[in-house]
C-alpha cells in the first residue's frame, strides 16, 4: 500500500501519531517513530480488509512523488 502517513508527536498523549489521511479514521501511535510507523502499517491492512468485507470503496492512492 502506498497511501501518504503523516507521523508527528502529540504532547498531550505522550506518543507518537501516525495518520493516514485518504483512510478516514486509519491511525496509530507508538512510543517511537518507527513503532506509530509499524502500528499504522498493521492498521492500513485492517482498514482495508474491513472495507472489501463491508462491501466499500476503497480509495485509491494518491501518490505526491514525482519519478523521472
């Protein structure tokens, strides 16, 4: 999956936020960086199986990088 995670720290829950924005509600958070990272990325692959199980769309990937 190749969807944009947006990663900050949030003072208030002492962790870090990992948030996908093209998934309504797809977050994680972690102690680390790399734990939010690896959380959400357990989280994307649920996020999806739930909505081919509902029967839902499922957006498509907006890529933001340019290849030459």
């Amino acid at each position: 999956m190749r969807y944009e995670i947006i990663i900050y720290w949030s003072n208030q829950d002492e962790a870090f936020i990992a948030e996908v924005p093209e998934l309504p509600g797809c977050a994680a958070d972690g102690e680390t960086y790399q734990e939010a990272l690896q959380n959400v990325e357990v989280i994307m692959q649920e996020w999806v199986e739930t909505a081919q199980e509902l029967g839902r769309p499922i957006p498509e990937a907006k890529s933001r990088l340019m290849f030459a």
